[in-house]
C-alpha cells in the first residue's frame, strides 16, 4: 500500500488550497497521487436525471461509470472508512495517497495554521511530518510559509519516496480487514506463490500479483 | 468475480428504463447487485468548485471522496476498461453486475427490443439470457415483454444466483490482466495460502483472502 499522509488544520484554514498547490509539485517530480477527501456531511457527486443517478436510485449497491478517459465508482456504506481501507482500495496505482482530514487516524500529518484562525495546533510535533503556517512557532516540526509547497513536496519526497524499495511488498487483507504480517510469513507466502504461479506460462517477470479467494461450503 | 450481464440495444431503445425496473426485483430477491453505465462519450461526476474537483484539476491520478454513507472514486484511464477489469475493481462486494452497454464483450446478454426503433437484434439468440421486446420473435430466447422485470430476475437467478457455489472461488490477476487457472493450480494455491495463513493466530474461519504482491529489484 503506497504511504498515506493527512493533511489536517481547523475548518477553513486553508487545507484544500494547500493540497492543490502541493499536488502539481508532486507531480512534476514524476510522482503519481492519490488524493482523498473525508467529507463527513455526505455529498452528491451524481446528476438527477443521469442514468447512473437512476442507477442509484432503483437500488444499485454499486454504482460504476466506465467511459475511454474516466472511470467512477460510487458505493454505499454503513461507516466511515479507515485509511488501511481506503488505501487497499486505491492499491498501487500510484506512488502516494494525501488525504484532506482524517484528523483522528495515525497517519503522518501536515498540519496547516493561520493565526487569525486558531492559537493552537491540532496536532503535536511528533505526529507533524511539516507545519505549513503564517506564523513561526517554537515546536520541533519543519516550518513552511503558505506557499511553500515546493519545500514541503521536498519533505514527502526524502521522507516517504526516495529511494527505490528493495524488498517485494505484500498487502493482505482477510474477511476486508488489513492483516500485519512478520517478515518470515511475507518471505514464505512471496516465495510459495511466486514459485507456483511461475510454472504457468509466461509468468517469468511478474511485477505484480493479486490474488483474491473466496472459501465456500 | 461475481457474474456480468449486459443490457444491450440500439440506442434510445429503454435499456436504462428496464434496468431500474430489474433491481428492485433482484434487491427484494436478496441479491446484491452492482450496475455499470458504458458512456462512450466521457462524462462529468463532479462539480466545477467542489474540493474533489479541485483535486483533480490540480492533477490527482485518483480522487476519493469519503463519508459516513458514501464512497466515490473517480480515476483517469487510458483505455476503455474491460467487463474483466470492472468486475475486479468491482470484487466480491455483490452477488451480480449487471451492465448497460458493452455489446461488443462476451458477456451474457439481455438484449431490448422495440419494434419502433428497429427491425433487427443486435444480438444471436446464443448469446442471449432473456430478450425484451414488444413483439414475439421467431427466435430460440427466452422472451419478455417490456415491464417483465420479474419474469428476466428470475431466469437470472436461475441460470447465475441460485444454488451455493460449492467449491472455493479464485480470481488471479497478474500486472494488471486477469489470468485463467487450471482447477488443479487454483486447488494449489488456495490449500498452500489457507494451510500457511492457518498457523496465524484467530485466522480459523476466513471466508476471504486478498493478497497483493509487488515485487522490486
């Protein structure tokens, strides 16, 4: 699963034009992004009217749009989901996954701060991948101005993307919840399947496998 | 992968109209069901000033917007994605997808006929599960008229919902492209990852298994 980073700030400090701003930086350093708004007030991202609002409307449980440039998919839930669940459900189409919001979860965090909107931070140094703020404060977190995004783009980078992984990367998730594994297990699993799979035909460089299994009976 | 079927016809035809009548006969039935426009000609989800659209303006590869009743994901593509493609972004989440359009895929088909829009079906009676029309046809199909939702949820159900399954479901997909298993390689794998996942502890009992590998260097 690609690194997940929050970035969080009170309401209206300014958390969505950061992200904007911090986006094309990523992304000029070849990067590939994913971003993620915790919008805890629900929305509506379809028409009235539109076949896949009817879709909806008729009871759908989910809801695909597929077109040559876009694909959409937009499902009901009965909770809010966790970043492990969100981040299985984006995979590893990109390199790195930024949320807006997600205050209360563990991910590292960029905590945006303007001084005519709080006296405090939400967050403390330790959690604090960068402080993007108008004022400096005595706290032992790297400090950007507003418009840093280059500065903090450089951070993300050293931190969370440099350096190419060296070791083959295993995600499992079992009855949809995300499963730790201790590195001899991951070894035993990477090398059962990999030595399975590589009797099959044309199956020699395989860079990625994902394997679902459904147990019945 | 649960089942896909198509809703097919010539444009204008009312395959939108049948499909929401077909839900609600398969939703009181108990069945899951996931729905898939095929828009040929791109589509907008999102609204211009929306934070989600933001998002994706500023370049994001992958947009999710989260809440308490609501998943959306939106991602650029550079193809038209495959009925096999979808029904793997799809997954075990629902018991049946049933699609509008993709009349060129192999997947079963409900073709909609009106004898106003045309004289001739696009599909052959083979391929067809049911076919909706308002005139009878001389052909070997399983007909309906235009408000059978009924009758079309029960053939569905006989020919792909009824009856557990009663072996073990494996879908593989290998850098991006799902792959075709021999009944003996899937047998392999699954008593090889379930035996080494049954030595973790509280792993009795699991009904699904998701893995994902990425292998470097």
């Amino acid at each position: 699963m690609p690194p997940i980073i929050s970035i969080v700030g009170k309401s209206n400090v300014g958390k969505t034009t950061f992200l904007v701003k911090l986006l094309p930086e990523l992304k000029k350093r070849g990067y590939r992004v994913a971003t993620v708004k915790h919008d805890v007030h629900g929305f509506e991202m379809d028409r009235p009217g539109k076949d896949s609002w009817r879709h909806a409307q008729a009871g759908s449980d989910v809801v695909v749009v597929s077109s040559p440039e876009k694909l959409a998919m937009i499902r009901p839930t009965d909770h809010d989901w966790t970043l492990p669940e969100i981040g299985h459900l984006i995979g590893d189409s990109v390199d790195i996954i930024i949320t807006e919001g997600f205050k209360r979860e563990e991910a590292p965090k960029i905590e945006i701060h303007r001084k005519e909107v709080s006296s405090e931070l939400l967050c403390t140094a330790r959690e604090l991948v960068a402080l993007v703020t108008d004022e400096q404060l005595g706290i032992a977190a790297p400090q950007f101005g507003l418009d840093d995004a280059a500065g903090v783009a450089g951070v993300l980078e050293k931190r969370f993307l440099a350096g190419a992984r060296t070791e083959s990367e295993v995600t499992l998730v079992t009855d949809g919840k995300p499963i730790a594994l201790a590195p001899f297990v991951r070894d035993a699993i990477v090398g059962t399947l990999v030595g399975l799979l590589s009797t099959l035909k044309g199956m020699g460089s395989l860079r990625t496998i994902d394997l679902r299994i459904k147990r019945e009976g």
